[in-house]
C-alpha cells in the first residue's frame, strides 16, 4: 500500500450517529470520489441521495448486478466487491468496515482496507471495535469517535400482538419472515418485508410503504443492520441465534447491537426487545448493547491480492499462500475458488488453458457469485459454458443468453418463484455488466434491467397482496389517531367504514370480508352495527310486510327472500308442520328476530296448506269415517304417496263403501302405489321431498327429478323412500312415475302374461323407452325378458283406417323418444281393481275374484293388438336377398326372489309361481301365517270360486265384467 497519500481517518461508533452521512459530505467536497458499501441496497439509497444533490450526469452506480456510468462520472458508488481499482480518486470511502472479520466476505473488506486510498482523503466507517486492528495495520491513521444520537433502551419481550407501532421484528430465515408478516397482517394489518435478496427496486416499494404509513410493521433480515435508515422506533429480535452457513450459533453482542441500533432515528430514543417465541437477553448482552462495549475484533480475513496467473494450478497456490500477519487470517473457502478447483479439474476446461490469459479468464468467470443458491455441480456446469463461450468467440452467444433470460421473465407466480427468478437475472445482469462479454453491452444490460423491474414489481404486489391487509390497515390508523369511524351502507348492502369496505349485509346478517384479529374485528362489528342497527329494522319492517311471491324455499331446506338466505327450515312437531330458523344477527336485536320469524313461519304454513291442501282437506273431512279415516291419516302422515306393499293388508280391509270415501278426495288404488293424483304435480312433489327429509333428519337433502320426465336415471346413493317420495318407483336402471306406471299396468292387463306377449308401441310409448330399456323396466317389474331376433316383415297397408288412438295410449313412431306425456294436470284414468292386475291372484282382488278373459271364440274376429303387425309374410322378389332382422322381447311373469336391500317383513316369504303358471299375488303377510286350510303347513288351496261376504260395487268398472263371467 501506498503510504505517501492523503489523510487517512477512521470515524468508528454505533449506529445512528451520522456516519454515513458525513461520508457523503465529504465526498462531495472533493472534486472525485468513491465510497463502497456493504449491501446493494445500501447502495442504491446513497445513489439516489448524491443525485438528488448533484444530478445524474455525474454519478455513478456500479454493484455487481447494475451499472450506472455515466460519461463525466465523477462520484462513484459502489458495492465493496465492486469498487473500481487504480482509479485515483481524491476521496475513498469503506463503511461497515467492522465486516473484514466476516467468514464469507471479510477478506475482501480487509483487501480494501489495507489496499485502497484516496488521493487526499481515505474515511472506514465502523464499529469502534475494529480500533485496535485498524490502529496495528493502517499506518497515521486518525481516529474520530461519534456518539450516539439518541438512547437506546433495553424493553424485555413481548407478544407480537402487542408490539408497538414503527416496529421492526427481525428474523433470520425467510420461512420466519413470512411467519411473522403473515401472523401482522391478520392482527395488525399487514407488514413490510426487507430482505437482502430484494432487488433494490422491490425493496424501496415495501420501504416506501413503510415510510408512508400504510402498515405500521417491518419485517426484516439482519439485513437492515447495514446502515439501511428507516424510521423505526423499536427492534424485536424473533431468535438469538442463525444459521451461518455451516451451523447454529448464537448471535454475538455485537451483531445484535448492530441490528437493534436501527432503533431510534436522530434525535428519537429507540428501543429493543424480543417477541414471545425467543428467550430473554442475558444482562451482559443487555449492558453491552445499551453501553456499546464489545470484545474488539483481533483477526480480519485476508487472503492474498498478488495473484500468479501462469497456470491454474499457480493461481490456486497464490490463492492459498498464508498471511504475512497473525493478525490476517484465511477465511472459509470462498465460492470462486472452490469453482476454479472444479473447473480446473473438467477436461473440456483444462485443455482450453494455454497461458495466462486463458487463467486470468478462467479466474474472472469463477467470480461469477451463486446468486441462483443452486448447487455446486449446476454452477460450476454453467461457469463452464460460460467460459467456452468466452474462450472460443470472445463473447457470451447472443441466441444462448437470450433463451437463458426469457425462461425467467415471467410474471405469474407466487413469492418464492418470484424471488427464484429474480435470483437467477441477477446472474445475467452480472454477466451484462463485464465489459467485453457480450455483443451490444448496452442491449443486455436493458434486457436484464427490464426483466428485474418486471420481476421486482410483481415480486412486490405479491408480497403486498400476501401480507398487508389495506382496509385494516386504514382502519388502525383511524383508530390510533382516536377518530370516530364513519360507517355507510348503499344500495347493494355493502358495509364501508371510513370509504374501506368491511363486508356485506345479506338478509339480516352481516358478513365480514378479509381476515382479521379479534381486537380489530371487535372495532369493525361495533362501527358496522351503528350503522346497521337502523337498517336492521326497515329491513325487518319491509320483509314483514312482503307478499309471499318474494320468498322461496330451496331444496334442501333454506328460506330465501329474493336472492337473499333469511332462514331455514328446521323439524316439526308434525310432518307437515315445519318449524323455522331465522338468519339474524344478535345485534339487530330480538324485535327483529320475533318479526322475522313470525313471517317466515306463515309463509311456509301457506306454502303448504297450499300444496297439500287434498291432503288436509281429506283429513279434516267428517264424512271420512271408520277405516277409511285411519287410513286417511295414514296417506296424510306419508305426504299422499304409500307403496301397495307396505299397506296391503289395510288396503284389503277397506270395503267398497270406504274406499269411495277416500275416492273423492282423490285417492287413486293402484296396482303398485296408492296416491293422491294432485300431490304428484311438480311444486307439491319438490315440497313433500323436504318435509320428508326434515322429517328422517336427512343431513343431504334428494333432489326432485326434473319435471315433467316420465323416466329418470337411478341414482346412486339415494336414500330408502326417495322414489316414492319423488313420485317414481325404481325398475331397472331407471325409474318411472307411479301414474304413468299405472297406465302402463292397464296395458299389460290384456296380455298373456303366462304365455308370452310382446312389447307394443303403446307401452313404449308410454315409457318414451327404446325396446332395450322397456326390457329392462320390465325386468325391474318382475317379467322375464327373452331376446330373440327374427326376419323383418313389412306391413300391408291396411283396408280400413285404424282407430283413433286414445290419450291413455299415445302412439309414437319408432325409434321411442321420451315424449310430450300427460303431466299429473292430465285427469285421473279410472282406478283399477284393488288387487296386482298382472298376474291377478283371488286372494289380492277385493271386491270379487279375479275374473281371466275367456279363450278366444273361433267364430269371433281375432283381437289385435294396437301397433303389433299384421302375420302376413311379405312376398319374396325374384332377386336372392338377405332378409332384415329385427330384435324382439318375449315377456313373461316371473317375479324375481325379494329385494335383499331392503329389510325382509316378518313373515313375507319369496314369491314364486303357483302349479300351472299361475303367480302367487304381492299383497301382504297372509294371514294364516302361511298354513294351509286345513291348518297344515304348505302351500295354501283356494277353491275355484269364493264366495263373496259383500255385495259387488256397482260403481265398480269391473262390475259388468264379473256379472257376465258369472252368467
């Protein structure tokens, strides 16, 4: 080092004493100078304080990743790996010199320290324990102490909850960053983030936020312990130890007075502390802070600056060579010199190497910083071909780095892909900034600037949206300041306090957005509530008052007023009889609540006196006595639809006079379900299905099939009762309405059930079926289906026209679609006998036997079938061609063995066909317990003919017919 230039000072003391500030006057009073610091950030914030004084004409900016020179550059700041070398400057400056004992970056601190003067001044700002060291190593030097500015007070830990305002929570990972900021923003409204890996451009935007007061909280790396000067009032410290990059230690009383000194600006005190989660400071780490006293430092890490670049092996062994001084010693392995080893090692690299240029290229390569943190093997792979490049063209390829940059400039992501990314330009801005290692300099370093201003905008947003709450924010502001919260609500029940939006009032409830802590979301419930008290009220006055047409009830049970929920339905004391829960809050208070409730409450008793009105009409009916009364209730407590089977023995209790009673109130006796025709419309049918479900305390309610559908899909999972309730019965894989099934039993009546009998149009018109899928109804009906294919006849136009087709029984061309059937409007077809109709059993056809058609008349005309062909065979062309087939179903009776999904009737046993083809019946347990008539078990006789106890119904359709059979 040169001892014959100007003066040489070491101006040392604690934070918050101006030093950094003296340097930038002194600069400015020379004609050129230099200052280095110790953080890019750092940098960029003295940067912009000298342009503001002087201009950008004559200042410039160069770190490791940004180059700002202009053309009469006359001051220079830099970061202190970036500082230029034998410029001649009249001034130079190094701060935070106390880093030359620093394992990763100290040796080139010292190296400056030792090497680098001005031409009439030279300042080191520091620590004053780096006065002993600087004394021994730096000839005449000069020493200036600055004080304080302000105390510094020790205030013991606290919760995060209850730190003050202006605080700073220091952490030492980035998960424990984002921890903490996460856990301000949801009690404190959010946090400014500040880490070393910020590009200066995102960083100032989280500062400025900070500065400006829109959040009252920072969280920081010990980054901030590098001279980065905020206005902040007290440190908390998360831990009192690190990771250092080979292990845990605890933090030295030193670094901890350098982070908390952040506290306390000028002439303000400042305080520190910790959070909760880190113990307690011992009382000499307390002393020693609030007293700056520390152990001096007494070993700098040096490593030698005469490199030998003859070789690599020369240059590593000049890299290696020891101190000249017990007071330098050698640090940890830096990063170049490990990667110079590695690509020493790499034959693609070493046969490259052919004189001291080709090491000194190598070496300058190696330097490149991992700012990517990826490991050795994929930076060193990278170095490598960086340097072929620069090795073979004397340039970085253009079309290789431009695919480098545009895999990383992409905006759409979350924080950590952002700060990856960032990460990774920073790499090529660095190799932007070597002059002569690209084509176009001034191309690439736009290039790479962009895409980090790109990436640092959206890094920003990300963090902003992530960890700062703005209405709570806002809203702790007004609170501190002790200001009344102006509360509003417009049209659309959107609650504002103090022009933030806090949520929305729907119905009579007000919902609160965002996520807040407990003490501000008391603050925003009292202010919305003052606000909403009085509306709470119109509210309630207008929905009282509201016609009924402006309420709804959906299908899994909840009360809506408009588009608005107000309430749900809850289970009664009687089916039919629903009870209420109003949606209110307990601030509206219980007069709205009452008249709430009392509207919904008649609202839902007219909504179902309206749609099951015959039921309620039948069962306060007088003239409905005896039997039939009970059975009455039994419909009412069934919503108007019971399964034949499940009543079997009550329906063959009911005499003919009873059964009229039920009749004119709509009850139709079927063959497979006994209903009332009216309730099977689609609002009464959407009703029952939630008082049903209420009623078994469903926690899912079924939906309603959609109207108008004669089939529906089965569906998996539904519960026991659901067709029924929905006004279908489940056959096959599909269901079919219990109304349209009954017109369906009226076709099959006529056919040859033992025999055999094919499908008709009408049936498949019936079903809107394709042949396939009537199968399959039949099938879950009890028939067997027998495929058979045979040759296709073709029809002879008929001699007379064919009878007009009946509303029962509407024709439809093949192929079946699912047609335009008559809904549940459509009047009742005439009830059929009160037994099974296919096959018909004695013991299930009240009022009489079940009379069989007779044999068919040779003299008569045959009866055809509506929609069978006629058995004419076409006549055969002349020409050999093969006939068209067509598929038919044969279907015969054959009840299958009971349903094992349901539970099993005491004393039912499996339907099986009687001798001669005969099918036993499906009503109910017989009432002999299954002997015979003599008392025997085995199958029951029955004579030819029983005598009928009761006279038969003249009202009866079947009456005609059994009189004629009788004759």
């Amino acid at each position: 080092m040169d001892t014959n230039l100007g003066r040489v000072t070491a101006v040392l003391g604690p934070t918050n004493t101006g030093k950094t500030h003296y340097a930038i006057e002194r600069m400015l009073s020379h004609r050129t100078g230099v200052i280095g610091l110790p953080l890019r950030l750092l940098a960029r914030e003295v940067y912009d304080r000298i342009v503001a004084i002087r201009g950008p004409s004559v200042v410039a900016l160069v770190t490791g990743e940004e180059r700002i020179v202009p053309a009469r550059a006359a001051y220079w700041v830099c970061t202190v790996e970036a500082m230029p070398q034998g410029m001649g400057t009249d001034f130079v400056a190094i701060d935070e010199v106390q880093l030359c004992a620093d394992p990763e970056r100290g040796h080139v601190f010292t190296d400056r320290l030792l090497n680098m003067r001005g031409q009439h001044e030279t300042l080191f700002m520091g620590s004053d324990t780096m006065r002993p060291t600087i004394a021994a190593l730096v000839p005449r030097v000069q020493f200036t102490r600055r004080e304080r500015f302000s105390d510094l007070t020790y205030t013991g830990p606290k919760k995060i909850s209850r730190m003050p305002g202006r605080t700073a929570i220091v952490g030492f990972s980035v998960d424990n960053v984002y921890a903490i900021a996460e856990l301000l923003r949801r009690q404190k409204g959010g946090a400014a983030v500040v880490m070393g890996a910020l590009s200066p451009r995102t960083r100032n935007a989280q500062v400025e936020m900070y500065q400006n007061g829109d959040v009252d909280y920072l969280v920081a790396t010990d980054a901030i312990g590098m001279g980065l000067n905020l206005d902040i009032r007290h440190v908390a410290f998360s831990a009192t130890s690190k990771f250092d990059g080979q292990r845990i230690r605890p933090l030295m009383p030193h670094e901890m007075a350098q982070i908390a000194g952040r506290a306390g600006r000028y002439m303000q005190p400042g305080t520190f502390g910790v959070t909760g989660e880190a113990g307690p400071l011992e009382d000499f780490q307390i002393d020693a802070i609030q007293t700056h006293s520390f152990k001096p430092i007494d070993r700098l890490m040096w490593r030698n600056d005469r490199l030998e670049f003859g070789t690599p092996e020369a240059l590593i062994a000049s890299l290696e060579a020891p101190s000249p001084d017990m007071m330098l010693v050698r640090g940890r392995q830096a990063d170049d010199l490990s990667s110079l080893r590695t690509l020493n090692e790499l034959e693609g690299v070493a046969g490259r190497i052919r004189d001291a240029r080709d090491v000194r290229l190598l070496w300058d390569v190696c330097r490149i910083p991992d700012f990517q943190g990826i490991s050795h093997g994929e930076h060193t792979t990278m170095l490598a071909r960086i340097f072929g490049f620069l090795h073979e063209r004397g340039r970085v390829d253009g079309d290789w780095l431009a695919r480098q940059i545009k895999r990383i400039d992409k905006t759409a992501g979350d924080i950590d892909m952002l700060s990856k990314r960032l990460a990774y330009i920073r790499t090529w801005t660095y190799v932007a900034q070597r002059k002569g290692w690209v084509d176009n300099e001034a191309h690439w370093r736009d290039a790479t600037r962009a895409v980090e201003d790109r990436l640092s905008d959206a890094l920003h947003h990300a963090l902003t949206n992530r960890f700062v709450d703005r209405r709570t924010s806002v809203l702790l502001r007004r609170l501190k300041m002790k200001e009344g919260l102006l509360a509003d609500i417009n049209d659309k029940g959107e609650v504002s306090v103090e022009g933030e939006t806090l949520g929305r009032l729907e119905g009579f409830r007000f919902h609160q957005t965002g996520t807040t802590g407990p003490d501000e979301a008391k603050t925003v419930r009292q202010a919305a509530t003052q606000a909403l008290r009085p509306e709470f009220h119109l509210r309630a006055d207008r929905f009282y008052n509201a016609p009924d047409t402006e309420m709804d009830f959906t299908e899994q049970g909840g009360l809506m007023w408009g588009d608005q929920a107000v309430g749900k339905l809850v289970k009664g004391s009687e089916a039919l009889r629903p009870g209420v829960e109003a949606f209110v809050d307990d601030d509206a208070g219980p007069e709205v609540m009452q008249r709430v409730t009392r509207r919904l409450q008649h609202f839902i008793d007219r909504k179902v006196a309206a749609a099951m009105e015959p039921l309620i009409e039948m069962s306060k009916d007088e003239a409905v006595t005896g039997l039939a009364r009970g059975f009455a209730f039994r419909m009412l407590e069934n919503f108007g639809i019971l399964s034949r089977q499940d009543v079997a023995t009550e329906v063959k209790e009911l005499d003919q006079d009873a059964r009229g009673q039920l009749r004119k109130h709509g009850i139709r006796f079927g063959q497979f379900t006994i209903f009332q025709q009216l309730l099977l419309k689609p609002a009464p049918t959407r009703l029952r299905l939630v008082l049903w479900s209420l009623w078994n305390d469903l926690q899912e309610f079924p939906e309603a099939p959609p109207p108008g559908l004669v089939t529906v899909p089965a569906a998996q999972g539904a519960p026991q009762g659901y067709y029924t309730m929905a006004g279908y019965r489940l056959a096959g894989a599909r269901a079919i309405r219990i109304d349209m099934l009954e017109r369906l039993a009226d076709l099959l009546r006529p056919a040859d059930s033992r025999g055999g009998f094919e499908g008709t149009a009408d049936m498949l018109s019936i079903t809107g079926m394709t042949l396939e899928q009537f199968a399959d109804l039949m099938g879950g009906l009890g028939y067997a289906a027998d495929k058979g294919e045979r040759p296709k006849m073709k029809a002879a136009a008929p001699d007379t026209p064919p009878a007009p087709t009946t509303p029962d029984a509407p024709i439809v061309p093949e192929p079946p679609t699912q047609p335009d059937v008559p809904t549940p409007d459509t009047p009742p077809a005439p009830d059929i006998p009160d037994a099974p109709i296919v096959p018909v059993t004695p013991e299930e056809t009240p009022p009489e036997p079940p009379v069989e058609l007779p044999a068919q008349d040779p003299d008569m005309p045959p009866v055809e079938v509506p929609g069978t062909p006629p058995a004419e065979v076409p006549v055969q062309t002349a020409e050999a061609e093969a006939p068209e087939t067509e598929v038919f179903y044969t279907f015969t009776w054959a009840p299958r063995r009971q349903n094992t999904r349901g539970p099993r009737r005491e004393g039912q046993g499996d339907r099986q066909p009687r001798k001669g083809g005969k099918p036993q019946g499906k009503g109910g347990p017989r009432r002999d317990g299954g002997m015979g008539k003599d008392g025997s078990s085995g199958p029951k006789s029955y004579e030819a003919k029983p005598k009928r106890d009761k006279p038969i119904d003249p009202d009866n359709p079947f009456a005609a017919l059994a009189a004629l059979k009788e004759k």
